[in-house]
C-alpha cells in the first residue's frame, strides 16, 4: 500500500470517527466531546485532501501570469477548488452529523421509554461558538438516578433563572432530553 493510499485511509478513519463520535455523543453537555470531534473531522479533512491533493497544492510553479495567462487561471481555479472542497468538507461534515444526531435523540425520546422531570433554570451562561458569543440557559433536572445538567441554546433570550420546565427525558440515555413546557 502506497503512502497516498495510507493517507487517504486515515483521513477517512478521521472522519468517520469524528462524525461518529459527534452522531452518538454530541447530545451532551461536554465541550470535550464536540472540540475533539471537530478535531478529528479537520484532521481527517487535511488529511485526506491533502493526501489527494498535496502535490498540486505544494508545488511551486512560478506560472507568470503576463505570460500564460490562461496556464495562470488554471492553477489558482484548481487551487481555490481544493480550498473550497476543504471548507464545504468540514462544515457539511458537521452539519450532515448535527442533523443526523438530533434526529436519532428525538427518534430514541419518542419510540424507547422516557420519564417526565422538572427542570430549573440554574444559570445564563455565554458561550463562545463560531458565529461569535451566544447565550445558553443551564438547566438542571433530578431522574430517578442521578442529576442531570445540560445546556439549552437560548436563541432569543426566553429563559431566566429560576423558571421551571417540566421535560420529558429517556430512562436508558437520561442526558437526552426535550422541553414539553413551562411550568408556572
């Protein structure tokens, strides 16, 4: 097996783990878990582009742009399409996984056996995510086990310390949750 063909096996494998691990665990509260997946997506990404593409990306071709202008286009184009595929790569990684996750916690809330719990607000916090700042509401939640805290995306600003949610959370996966409503 040639070194290109080892490079491409292991940026899949980065990928494929990355996604994976993002798919089944990415429903947590744990910063650790969604940094390392998204890690090993960009890894598995440079990788494996990079494995594909290295040569023609490292390549040092003085191509003069006053004297083969169309030999000029062809290289940046080519180049700007790898950049490009690496970008679209990793954000349609992320996003395919993110979609794919949510719908395997509401499929598992709404087919495996769940409990309700009362939930309460403990905090506001800011989080620093990739479209800058944004506001989560930390809520904590007692199952007939253990207790729960997670985060919820506060997108306009609904929540405040201390209100109360009665939640509907499953008894095999109690960190899978989902708001029914406000209490009062």
């Amino acid at each position: 097996m040639t070194l290109k063909t080892k490079g491409i096996f292991l940026g899949l494998f980065c990928l494929l783990f990355g996604g994976l691990l993002f798919y089944f665990q990415g429903y947590k509260d744990n910063s650790y878990i969604k940094y390392l997946s998204l890690g090993l997506v960009y890894l598995g990404w440079i990788i494996f582009l990079g494995s594909l593409f290295g040569t023609i990306l490292l390549t040092d071709k003085k191509i003069r742009f006053v004297n083969h202008k169309f030999l000029w286009f062809k290289d940046k184009t080519i180049k700007l399409l790898i950049y490009a595929s690496f970008g679209i790569g990793i954000v349609g990684t992320m996003e395919f996984t993110s979609k794919f996750g949510t719908n395997r916690v509401n499929q598992i809330l709404q087919t495996e056996p769940t409990e309700n719990a009362i939930g309460t607000i403990i905090k506001i916090d800011s989080r620093n995510t990739r479209g800058g700042p944004k506001l989560w509401a930390i809520i904590e939640y007692q199952t007939k086990k253990v207790k729960v805290t997670q985060a919820v995306y506060d997108y306009n600003e609904k929540y405040s310390v201390g209100q109360k949610y009665l939640l509907r959370y499953s008894i095999n996966n109690p960190q899978m949750f989902k708001i029914v409503e406000r209490q009062k």
